[in-house]
C-alpha cells in the first residue's frame, strides 16, 4: 500500500501528531520540535525516537490500565520499523497537544479507541523513519536504498558486504526528509500484526519494577488522607482537629475546599489522624436523597411519554398502541472498583507544579490541576504512570485536584491516597437508568413495532464541565461548559447509545430519552450507556421471541440483515455453544450487541450446583477487525466478560439520605475466582481496520445471562443484579 507524502501530512494533521502539529524531520526545519526531546537523537515526530545509542523509545499517548495498548502500539510501529515490539523501549507520553487523540481532539483514553484511531498513523511514523533509516545507510554505505533492508534494529544489504546498528545512523537519518511515497507493509508480509503474543508490559508486572500512581516516591514525600462529606454536595462547616494534631506522625491538618486533608508521614498515620478529626457538614439540598426517592422520580417521568426526547423514530407506526409485550427494566448506580484505589503525588513549587499518577485523561488532569491552583497549564506536568484499572473511572481529575491543593498548602511533596471506602463512596458512578419496552406483534408474529423510553441522569451533562475545560482554551470561563452540559444532557446520545442503533429490521421503532438530574456525580464506566442499553434491548427481544414462540437465535437472525456482523457473530457463537442440543443439565442463553465498532455475540450456560444455579460456561464471538494482538484480543473478551458478570450478579450501589450505603467489597462484592466460569472466544474474521475490544464484552452479558435465567426458571428478571436461584 502506497501513500503519497501530500497523504501522509493529511492524514498525520488530521490525526493531531504530524507534521502541521509535531510531526516533523529535522530537514523539515520550521516546526516545532517533540514535546519529548534530546539532543543528537533521531526523532521523526512526537511519537518515535531513536537514541544516540540506537534504542528505538516510542512515547504512548494512551494510558495502560491492563487492556494490552502499549503491546498493540508497539506492535504497530515494530511492523513497519521490522522490528520485534520486544525490542522497543517505551514511556508514558507527557500531557501535550501533540498527542492529543485524532478523534476526541483531546490525550484521553477511553472508547475502546486507541488501537482503532492510532493504528494508520502509527504504521505510518513507523514506515516514515524506517524510510529515513535506510536513506541514511545508503548514503553511509552507497548502495541503493532498494539494495538495503532493516529488520530487527539491523540494516544491511540484501547481497550482503554491508551492515549497521542504529546508532551509527542516527546523525545521518536527521538530516533527510520524508520520501514522497511511503509504502505500508501488505498483510501478507506481517511478521507482528495478527501475530505476536507477547505482552510488553507482562515482564516489568511481574518483577515488580512497573510503577504505578501508588508506587511513586519522592524526597520529603509526605502522606494525606481527606475526609468528605458522606452526602453529595455537602458544605464543611468547622471542624476540630486537636486530638488528630496530637497523634504520632500528624503534621499538618487544613481544609481544602469542602473537605479536610491530614497530612502525616505515613499512610496508616494519615488513615488514623483523619479519623480522629472531628468534623460537621450541612445537609445538601438535593432532590432523590434516597434510591428509593430516584426510582419513583423516574416511574412518574414514564408515565409522561410526551416529556421524552426522540432519540429516533422509523417506521410507519412510531409509537406502540396495545403492545403484546411490554415491561419496565431497572439497572442500578454502579461503582467502578479498580483495584488500585485512586492516589496523585504532587509536588508544588514557584515554578511549577510536577503531578505523578495513573490517568486516563492526562490533559484534564493538567486543566484542572491549573485551574485550581490558578497557574497557566504549561506550568503544569503530568508524569502519567501505569494504572491499577481505570474503567472510565480514572479520566476524572479529582484526585489530582486534591494533590495539588493539598502540595501548595502544606509546602512538601504530598501523596494522596483514597482507602477502598473512599474509592466506593465518592466514585463518579455509571448512572442508574430505567426503561419502559413496548412492541405489538402482527397476526403473523412479525415485530410491527418497538418501543423503549429511557429515564435517568444524562453522565455526559456530569462530565462536561472537566471534559469541556481541557478541551477548550484556559479564558472560557467554566460556566460556559455547566450550561452545555445542561443543554447535552437533555440529548445526551452517550444515555441511547446501543438502543438507538437497534440493528434489527423492525416495522417501526421509537427510542426516547428523558434526563434526570441528579446529585450523584456520574462517569463513563465500562461501555457507557451500551453497558445498560444493550442488557435492556437483548432481554426484551428475548421477551419477544417467546412471545411469538420462536427459538430466541432463530428470532434475531429473522430480523439481521444476511451481512451483518451480529449474524456472523450469533452464528459463530451458536456453533460454539451447540445452541440446539445443549449438554445434559444445562440452559442457555444468548444476546448480541455492537458497541464501539464492534461486535460481540456471547451464550450463557447455567448449571444447577447444590440446589442453585451457577454460571458454568460463557461463549462469545468477537468481530473486530483486523486484529492486532489476537492474544489480547482474547483477553480482553475474558476481563470485559468477567467485569460484566460482577456487575449483573453484585453490583448495586444505593443511596441513603444522600450518601452511598456501601462502603467496601463486603458489601459491593466483585467476582471471585472460584465464581468464575470457564470463557471460549472465537474471534470471527472480518475486512476493515481494527475496531474496539476494551469495552465491547461487557455489554451482551448481562442480557445473556438473564435470557438463560428465565430458560431455567420461567421467570423474567428486569432488574440488576439479578436474583440467582434455582
């Protein structure tokens, strides 16, 4: 595959990390260098360097919280450089511009998007200084450039009598500009992509040498635990800290906004000094201080169809009138639980601000730790490090915004550490939602129309107001992004996503959306609003194909079009689990879904094991594709199902006078391994370039696993998590 060099900048400008933004050969001379840079070194773009010493070091853009991103990066790059990914050296990239993501225009990781968005341009940066390369070994060696190869960090000529490490190359390589045609390897002469199988990160994980947020150390680093008020919104009001002052290894107790910081030498001197701080917050003044008060808040928006935005209406009868199936569907707030629980390290100094830890948004990070210390951003660095789990959960930049508050104020490097009560009752949590299905079969049993009305709190109006200001220039005020979030939130696409684009062919369809603001501070969870919608849309077809009595697969493929991916996908996942004659003493049940360009078909199996049904087995089919890694491919499918299976067995979070009842995972338990059930992937070939795999697992699960549930009970499930009983 050849593009041309006018292409190339196209396609590097568009992607926010070329040439009209940082990518730049030396000879292109003009531009703005990387925003890592050193001396003597080769550096085609913001992306790639090769040292003086001939080490390839590839700066990640994305955040590593397990999903496989800097093995799929590395990869990307080694195909075109011909080098083994396990030669290639990286760093966690600084919050700058020129690695902002081509899609969201920002350095966030999130949307199952770092390998779809990054995989051309990555290819690309790794042709143009491999072009270099070889430029400069034919000038060092006056063979032809055709006469000359590179593999594995070598070049040398094809007839042999020439070869060269990196290093002797890098002054050499500086010096020439980007060929006029850069061609891209053919699939057939892959030797990474598709192929390698082993994790970048796997060796520095299991020696203990990765650093994570938690792990970061600095001379004079201090410790600080804050205390909150329990209730969202609550104001501090005083508080008393003479006995926290008097207890071994406390140095410092202040208020930082509505909160208060104990700063120790230590963790455990922290936890114990906060605990000791005798403090009062007023009652906030909030609507649905209660679940019990939010779920009635939304049967009374239901009953108001006419007060719901129309996220999308088809058909000659848009709306259900003497439906033959209706039913309402509840899923709950739900925390993420990563098990690294939320830290920052900040040190504070005239001039500047340096901040250690594990975001998945570093640039939001860096805005908000700007704004509250009211400094300009590039005074702000943000030393991204690896995540213990994100899940949507670490884009958010509370954290660092307490680091730094709490740095400036007590004039050291200090650590702020969450404990697990912390991490689970001030989470940004996925929003709780109900649904309203209706759908009338004709006489024949054909779906003549579908109907599903959603209510609950819009995530998107939650988050715009961080997401908005690192996105936007330091002098828009704030209140600019509070008001489009209110405006977003009424037509929020991120609470429909999964409804809205049902894929099957149905007379009429209707989906609707209804915001319901709450207090409880929202975030993207794993798969955003597919982690629910898709629960609800794959359990009501389920419902409708017993209606009309017929096989719940036989169903979905009457209404796929031949060539679509979910068909591919149920019918691969169908083999898999011999949907017709399943083994003795089980039952099945299956959902498909598409989310993030992907698509993921899975089956439930359940056994009866002393009187109560478990999970035994969970097949899915994963279209994706090309696939990159497909060993991560894999594991991401087995994490994403094993994330769902918590959720759609435990995972509820409630509200109690405006505070959250659970506190750890006593009673906000997570999968254990002995519950855990064996996981077969397929992954079914497909033409296009790479789509998402960190997310698109979660969602059919639940639906999966409530389908087989009502195979063996005869009972309909419509709320999470589910009551499993035989």
């Amino acid at each position: 595959m050849s593009i041309s060099r006018r292409q190339f900048l196209k396609n590097s400008s568009t992607a926010g990390g070329a040439l009209a933004i940082g990518f730049s050969l030396t000879a292109c001379s003009g531009s703005r260098l990387p925003p890592v840079a050193a001396p003597g070194d080769f550096q085609p773009d913001a992306y790639l360097r090769i040292t003086t010493q001939g080490e390839i070091v590839v700066q990640i853009p994305k955040a590593e919280m397990g999903q496989g991103v800097i093995t799929g990066m590395l990869t990307l790059i080694g195909e075109e450089l011909d080098t083994s990914p396990a030669l290639l050296r990286f760093e966690h990239a600084p919050a700058h511009p020129q690695f902002d993501d081509p899609e969201f225009r920002m350095q966030v990781t999130g949307g199952s998007a770092s390998v779809r968005v990054y995989a051309r341009l990555l290819r690309e940066v790794g042709a143009a200084a491999r072009a270099a390369i070889l430029m400069a070994a034919s000038r060092d060696s006056g063979i032809a450039v055709e006469q000359l190869s590179l593999r594995d960090g070598v070049v040398s000529a094809k007839a042999g009598g020439y070869r060269s490490e990196l290093a002797p190359l890098v002054p050499l390589a500086s010096q020439f500009d980007i060929p006029e045609q850069l061609t891209l390897k053919s699939p057939t002469d892959y030797r990474f992509v598709g192929k390698y199988d082993q994790r970048a990160d796997a060796r520095s994980k299991s020696d203990g040498t990765a650093q994570f947020g938690m792990d970061v150390q600095l001379d004079g680093l201090r410790v600080a635990v804050l205390r909150r008020s329990p209730a969202f919104g609550g104001v501090l009001t005083q508080f008393d800290a003479t006995k926290a002052l008097n207890m071994t290894g406390v140095e410092h107790v202040f208020a930082v906004g509505e909160a208060v910081a104990v700063v120790a030498d230590n963790y455990w001197h922290a936890q114990q000094g906060a605990k000791a701080v005798a403090l009062t917050f007023s009652e906030p003044e909030s609507a649905y201080r209660s679940s019990a008060e939010l779920e009635a808040a939304m049967d009374s928006a239901l009953a108001d169809p006419d007060s719901f935005h129309s996220a999308r209406k088809t058909g000659s009868a848009a709306s259900t009138e003497d439906p033959t199936v209706s039913g309402d569907y509840f899923v709950p707030f739900l925390a993420h639980a990563p098990m690294e629980p939320l830290n920052a390290t900040a040190r504070v100094t005239a001039e500047r601000v340096d901040v250690w830890t594990g975001t998945q948004a570093p640039d939001v990070a860096q805005a908000a730790a700007a704004d509250a210390l009211g400094i300009s951003r590039d005074r702000v660095f943000i030393h991204n490090q690896m995540l213990g789990g994100g899940f949507g959960r670490r884009a958010g930049p509370d954290v660092v915004v307490e680091a730094v508050r709490v740095a400036a104020q007590a004039g050291v490097p200090v650590k702020v550490v969450w404990s697990r009560e912390d991490d689970t009752q001030q989470d940004m949590y996925r929003p709780a939602m109900k649904a309203r299905l209706a759908a009338r079969l004709s006489s024949d049993g054909s779906v003549e129309n579908w109907s599903h009305h959603i209510v609950g709190p819009s995530v998107l109006q939650s988050v715009a107001s961080a997401m908005g200001a690192a996105a936007a220039p330091a002098w828009v005020p704030d209140g600019v992004f509070r008001f489009a979030g209110k405006i977003i939130g009424g037509r929020d696409p991120q609470s429909v996503e999964g409804a809205a684009e049902l894929p099957y062919q149905f007379g009429g369809v209707e989906v609707a959306f209804r915001n319901l603001p709450t207090h409880v501070p929202l975030g993207f969870w794993r798969s955003v609003g597919h982690s629910y919608n898709a629960f609800v849309v794959e359990s009501f077809v389920d419902e409708v194909a017993h209606a009309a009595g017929i096989d719940p697969l036989q169903f979905r493929l009457q209404y796929l079009p031949e060539d679509s991916p979910e068909r591919a996908c149920l019918m691969q996942v169908a083999q898999m689990a011999d949907w017709q004659a399943p083994p003795s003493g089980v039952v099945q049940g299956i959902a498909v879904h598409s989310s993030f360009e992907s698509t993921v078909a899975e089956v439930v199996r359940l056994r009866t094991v002393a009187g109560e049904l478990r999970v035994d087995e969970v097949f899915c089919a994963v279209h994706c594709g090309e696939v990159i890694n497909p060993g991560i491919v894999e594991a991401q499918m087995q994490g994403g199902i094993v994330f769902a299976l918590s959720a759609a067995l435990f995972g509820q979070i409630t509200l109690d006078k405006g505070a959250v009842v659970q506190s750890n995972f006593h009673d906000y338990p997570l999968l254990r391994m002995d519950q855990s059930p064996a996981i077969h992937v397929a992954i079914v070939p497909g033409d296009g370039p790479p789509t998402g795999v960190g997310e698109p697992g979660v969602p059919p699960l639940a639906a999966a696993l409530g389908n087989a549930l009502f195979a063996a009970t005869g009972e309909r499930q419509r709320r999470l998590p589910f009551s499993v009983k035989a």
